[in-house]
C-alpha cells in the first residue's frame, strides 16, 4: 500500500481526475440523450448540455464537494474492504447532497437533474475502486510488518522467517527487561495485562494509547520509524515499540500492513484482543504454523508463517448477511411481541423469580455480551458442566413447553438486531463453560473467527456441549461453507425442526 503523502497526493489527485471524467461523461449529449430516454423517472427531463462558464462551474463545484468531503480517506490508514467501500460512499453521497442543495435554491451554476444523477451512480462505483486500488498498490514501500506478543524466545524464532521489512515489535516491558539468554531458556514471563473477571477483552488490554506498565508513547525507541530488514539475527535487531496495548496506535501510526503474533498462550485477553484490532483496521494477521491450532488458517497453507483468516466471510456476503440479519429480527420483534407479552405472564405465574434469564457467552474474538432468554428453571446456582435436558429436575412446566417449542430463545432477537448475534453460527457458549469444552477439544477457540448464531448446522444436527467434538466439526464446516444461501437453508431446516419437536 502507499504510504504517507504519496497515499494523499495520489488518492487526492485520483478523486479529482475521476470527478472530472465523471462531469464530462455526464455532461456528454449521447449520454444524455440515452439518459433522458431510457431510465424510468428521468424520462421528462429535457437534454441539458452545459458548456463555456457553466461547465466550468460544474467541474469546479463538484471537484471541490467531493474532495472536500472525502477528506478523512486521504490519510492513510488500515480499513477492511467492506467499511471502506461503505464509508466511501456516505462521503460521496454527502456532497451530491450538497450540489442538490444548490439546485434547490435555484442558483445560476446549479447542476442539471440529469447531470447530477448520472454523476452519482459513476461516483458511488468510481470513488470506491480508486481507493482500493490504491491500497493494493505496492508502490515503492514494501510491506510493513510489525510482530506482536510476550515470548520473546519465539519472536526470536520468527523473526528471521518474515520475508518483509520488519518495523519492530511489540511487548510488554516486564518482558523486554529480560536479557536474551533468559528468555530463551523458555523462562515463563509475565505479560502486561492479564484476566480480570468481569471485564471484556478490551477492557482487560488497558485503554488504547498508553502502555499499563507506565509507558507513553515511545520512551524506548528513538529509531521507531525504521524498518528492519529480512534476516534478523536478534530481537535486539529490532525496535521495541512499546507496551501490547499500544497495538491499534501503531497500527495506524505507521501504516502496518500485517501482524505477526508471537504470544506465550491463545489468551482471551491479549492474543484474542490483538487479533480484534486487526480486523478492525483490515491488517492482515500471521502466526507460526506450531502455534496455529487455536485460529482459523486457510485450508491447504504449509509455509512457517500461515495467514490467520480474520474474515472468512467475502465483504459482500457479510454485508447481505447483515442485511437479513436486521430484517429477521426486526420482522420477529414485530411478529411475536404480543406473544412474548403472554410468555412473560405466563412465566410469572407459573414460578417465582425474573422473566428473564441473562448469561455472559463468547462473541467473536473472545469478546463477550449478555445474552437474554426466557427464564425456564427455578433460579439456582449454575454449574458450567453441561447436562441434558431430561436430566434436569429444575426446569418448570412453563420452561419445558418455552424449551421444546423454542420460544425460550425470542428475547436474543434483539441481540441479533444489535448486532452482536448473527441469525446464523456456530452455538454462542457460556464464558465459564468453555474452559471445560477446551479441556476435551484444544482447537475450540476457532468457533471465535465468525460472530455466534440463534442457530446453525450443528444445532440443526442435534449436536449438544456435552459432546464438544461434534459440535466443533458441525461448526468449522460451516465456517468453511457459509454463504447467504447456506444461511438460509439452515433457517429452514432449523424451522421445520421447531414444527416437528411441536407435534412430538
């Protein structure tokens, strides 16, 4: 990707050479004509060809709405595909509003109707493309790669195995203070950070900026803007750029263009959290192929650093998915609220106790969220060992009935218009439950790469927590074959499941 004011100079100068050609084009009297004739609405107007100083005025006027607009795309900084294309597109659609708001007060340089319209549907395609190619342009900066973690013994390992420019690393400072001979003598070293009960992954990671060890900015490394090149003999070779929670400043500090986890455990904390941040800014994330049984890899990758599949999704898929997310837990809230007015009655009079029930469960990337449903025992303490339901005497009549027709499970479809639930995925699980199910299953954490789901193969497949196994392999060949269509052949399955349990 360009980098620095090559990335604002060529992404500016490229918005307005597009803007321009998109004017041109719409001014153009062939496509007016076909625009005029053809396309529904537009069909009434008139041909409106601009020319001497009031075309000049149209270019000038929306070159500098569109540039103006899009000012915070110049600066360049790590986006995944989808929210770049989307968040283009509000900018442009923010100054075509301003160029209509011109034509509304009737101003001598407003745009034509046509013009305008014509000039919106190539921009909204246009501005998009220009600023991905551009970040999948090498330019003359190679890769920028920065590795993470609190092993220095295995960033000595990996280190020499980057085929790219290596800016520094990242780790906690009780870690850097150790000399080489004793972190390779696979010493067990205390990470910055660290679990704290309650608190999400986040949250347990420190507040972004500055670093818990008592760190700001970068004390320890004066050379931070240069990069170390392939063939590292050291750690001591490269920069320490301060502490674990420095990794989304950096990130965007200095442009990475990929992260190389070196991390003592899969940790909820600190390894899953620095995976978040690369999805978030649309970094790539890499680790060693002995460490990769926790994350999601892509099937078939044999080299010693694999690519971790943060968004085994296409952008477009995930957008649709979305899409039908919204719509299906909206349409249901409407549908069945009367009926969960009646559940809620009914629950109350049938045992003592709140209507609803809230357990903390596993989100994507470790992250964690409340999920509601209807109350369906008598509260207790819980214990995290999962058990069926026939075994379970404390469930109440209500209960039973909400569990056999699956009505207990309405209130998560606020969770899903929220976002923090997908329609469809793998069985979002009890945060104390899980360390039970790794015990039997070590690669349990690969369920985390896609957000948790009301339903999913293997729930459509009668596969429960108390056999971990085949829960995980329902769940990994849906990530591996997840579409909007699987979705909804899974959606329908799982509905003619729920009218069959109601005839039993």
């Amino acid at each position: 990707m360009l980098t620095g004011w090559r990335f604002r100079i060529g992404s500016m100068l490229g918005v307005i050479l597009v803007t321009i050609t998109a004017v041109l084009a719409a001014n153009h009297p062939v496509s007016q004509a076909l625009f005029t004739t053809y396309v529904p609405l537009f069909n009434r107007l008139e041909v409106t060809v601009l020319s001497g100083s009031s075309l000049y005025w149209a270019i000038a006027l929306s070159v500098l709405a569109v540039v103006g607009s899009l000012i915070p795309l110049y600066k360049p900084q790590p986006r995944r595909t989808l929210d770049l294309v989307v968040f283009s597109q509000k900018r442009v659609i923010v100054a075509l509003l301003a160029l209509a708001a011109l034509g509304y007060f009737k101003w001598s340089h407003r745009l034509p109707r046509a013009t305008l319209a014509m000039i919106a549907g190539m921009l909204l395609v246009a501005i998009p493309l220009l600023f991905l190619g551009i970040r999948r342009h090498p330019g003359t900066t190679a890769s920028r790669t920065l590795i993470v973690g609190d092993d220095l013994g295995q960033i000595e390992r990996i280190a020499p195995e980057i085929d790219a420019p290596v800016l520094g690393y990242l780790c906690p400072s009780t870690v850097a203070t150790f000399s080489f001979d004793e972190r390779t003598a696979g010493t067990h070293l205390t990470t910055d950070g660290g679990v704290v009960v309650g608190e999400t992954p986040k949250q347990q990671t420190g507040d972004h900026g500055h670093d818990p060890d008592g760190e700001t900015a970068n004390e320890t490394a004066p050379n931070a803007g240069t990069l170390c090149h392939e063939g590292h003999d050291t750690v001591d070779s490269l920069t320490r750029l301060g502490g674990l929670s420095r990794l989304e400043d950096v990130l965007i500090e200095y442009d990475i263009d990929t992260v190389v986890l070196a991390f003592q455990q899969p940790d909820r904390a600190e390894f899953f959290g620095a995976l978040d941040a690369c999805h978030e800014h649309g970094v790539r994330a890499k680790v060693h192929r002995k460490y990769a049984d926790s994350v999601l890899v892509a099937n078939g990758a044999v080299d010693t650093l694999v690519d971790i599949d943060l968004e085994p999704w296409d952008p477009f898929d995930h957008f649709f998915k979305r899409v039908f997310d919204i719509c299906f837990a909206t349409v249901g809230l409407l549908v069945f609220a009367p009926l969960m007015l009646v559940i809620a009655l009914a629950i109350k009079l049938d045992s003592p106790g709140p209507v609803l029930y809230s357990q903390h469960r596993t989100a994507g990337f470790g992250e964690t969220f409340p999920v509601y449903k209807f109350r369906t025992m008598v509260p207790e303490g819980e214990s995290a060992t999962p058990t069926d339901d026939e075994d379970n005497d404390r469930i109440t009549r209500v209960g039973r009935v909400l569990r056999t027709t699956h009505l207990d499970e309405l209130p998560q479809l606020w969770s899903i218009l929220l976002g923090e639930m997908s329609v469809v995925g793998p069985r979002a699980v009890w945060t104390s439950e899980e360390p039970l199910l790794e015990q039997d299953v070590p690669a349990w954490r690969k369920r985390w790469f896609v957000k948790p789901g009301l339903t999913g193969l293997a729930q459509i497949n009668d596969a429960k927590s108390t056999d971990p196994n085949m829960k995980l392999r329902y769940d990994l060949e849906y990530i591996r074959k997840q579409s909007i269509w699987f979705d909804c052949t899974i959606v329908i399955r799982q509905l003619w499941k729920v009218l069959e349990d109601i005839r039993r």
